[in-house]
C-alpha cells in the first residue's frame, strides 16, 4: 500500500522563486537587501550554535536595545 | 558559494553575507590582501589571514569598511568538506550574469548540493531547495545526467516518486548507489522521508568528526 505524506513538504511560496531567472532573483534580493538596511537590521553574524564558526569570534559587537536587528519605535507589553 | 549563490541558485531570497572560496597560494593571497585593502576589511575573528589556516580548511572572517559596503561580512575559505580542490571547482564553476557588464563565478550547483552537507539545519534546508529549484525550472525533457542528479540528490519525496514512477529503470539504477530510491519506485513517501532523515544524520555526524580538530584549534587561538 503508497504511503503518502499527510502533507507536501513543497512550500509553495518557493515555487514562483524558483521559476525566475538569476537576474530576476538578483534584482529582487537588492530590494530586500535595500530595505533590510533601511530598517536598520544587523550584518551581524546569528549565534549559531550549529555553526562550527561560532567559537571563531572574538567578541560580538553590541547593539542598540540589547540585541541585535531593528530600530523598535513602539512595542506591546509583552 | 554560500548565501549568494544559493540566491541565484533559487534557494534562498536574501543572504547577510558573502562567502568566497580562493586558491591558497602566495600569489593568490597577495591579491587577494591587495583586494581587501581596497574593500577596507578587517578581520573579525580567528584565525588570521594565512595560507596554513586556509589550507587545513578554516574560514577567516572579515567586514569591509569600504562606504558603500554596509559594512557586510565577507567569509574566506581555500579547502571544504565535501569539495574537491579549488582547481576543480573552478573548473566546473558557473558563470552568472546578472545585469549588463556584472556577472559571478559560482560554485556549481552539484558542488554546491554536496558542501551544503554539514552538521548544520540551514545548510539542509538550502540544500533541499537548491534541487528542488533545479528541479522545478527544468526543460520539458531532462537529460540522463539532470535525471541522475535529481535522483541522486533530491530530497523531497513526492518529487522522488514522482521520478521514480516516470523513469522507473533509471531510478532502479541509481538506487544501487542511493538505497533509499528502493521506497521511492515502491511509492511509500513515508518510509522515504524516514530514509532521508537517516541519510541526513550520516552527513552530520561526519561533518562534526571533520570539524571537531578545527573547532578545537579555534577555541585555542580564540584564548591566546
């Protein structure tokens, strides 16, 4: 007897990524990138305790509100 | 290689960094601490920049200060798990063009599949989408060796079986050097999810082995 998947482990919001061309997908991470910068989000490498690179650094950088990644203007209670 | 490529390989949208893999030779270094300069970078961690760290497979790490560069990071290495030398790799690499008189020399896709084989969940995850894009931006009818290299490196099984059902000989084929295909040509989605899982875990646990030493060797430059 097949034994399906319950599920596609196809993300379908992949699927309209994958059918650009190189050129395409370059023109929009740009965006993404110029609008990443624009909010001030971190260059900063991700604590990754998987990363075999993570004892590699010396120190990392601190950042604006005690971590890293964007400028908060206003926030919930939690 | 790394996050741009997998970008413009269709894997992944945006990526914090650039990572590059050089010939670790002392002509090449020159240039390539010449090209640093210029980029303003400073390295941010250990090891320094010299051919013995690159050539036993570390990674140096830098940001470029250069204005204009956002201060992005950029990730340097000669020698990879899972990679042939660098001579190979160049020789097998793809060329981009991205916009007029802009074009990138990639890490081809199939070296790139089998360096994204590490102990880390992203890499798997990129590594899954990097054939699943292949996959799904293919002419109408794929080659023998497109046909192999998805049966050999797919890792989602409804695709799996999907090919197994339309190329059935084909996949019986390479199943002698990838097992788990026997439950893709018995349509059992289930138990082929569970093979991969088990094929993924082999890969992990040989990169942690790999960079056991290395990480070792960090954590001492790391406190001298």
């Amino acid at each position: 007897m097949k034994k399906r998947l319950p599920i596609s482990t196809i993300e379908d919001e992949w699927l309209d990524w994958y059918r650009l061309t190189p050129a395409q997908r370059w023109k929009e991470t740009q965006k993404l990138w110029a609008f990443f910068i624009a909010l001030g989000g971190s260059l900063d490498p991700e604590p990754d305790s998987q990363s075999p690179f993570n004892s590699a650094y010396l120190r990392r950088p601190s950042s604006a509100h005690g971590r890293p990644g964007l400028h908060i203007i206003r926030r919930s209670r939690v | 290689m790394g996050g741009q490529a997998c970008i413009l390989y269709g894997a992944a949208e945006f990526s914090r960094d650039t990572d590059i893999v050089i010939l670790a030779d002392e002509l090449n270094l020159r240039r390539l601490r010449r090209a640093l300069a210029s980029l303003k970078a400073e390295c941010i961690a250990v090891p320094p920049l010299a051919l013995k760290w690159l050539r036993k497979g570390h990674a140096v790490h830098f940001r470029c200060h250069l204005p204009g560069t956002e201060n992005i990071r950029l990730d340097v290495m000669a020698k990879l798990r899972n990679a042939p030398s660098f001579n190979k790799l160049w020789k097998r690499r793809t060329t981009v063009a991205v916009a007029a008189g802009a074009s990138y020399e990639l890490v081809s896709l199939p070296d790139l599949v089998q360096i994204k084989k590490t102990q880390r969940d992203k890499d798997w995850l990129m590594q899954r989408r990097l054939v699943e894009a292949h996959y799904f931006s293919r002419p109408r009818r794929p080659g023998a060796a497109q046909l192999n290299f998805w049966l050999n490196e797919l890792r989602t099984p409804e695709l799996l079986v999907d090919l197994a059902k339309k190329y059935p000989q084909r996949t019986a084929r390479v199943a002698r050097r990838r097992p788990l295909l026997a439950q893709a040509l018995r349509g059992d989605e289930l138990a082929l999810q569970a093979a991969l899982k088990k094929e993924e875990e082999v890969e992990r646990i040989a990169d942690r082995i790999y960079w056991a030493p290395l990480k070792k060797e960090l954590e001492r430059l790391r406190h001298e």
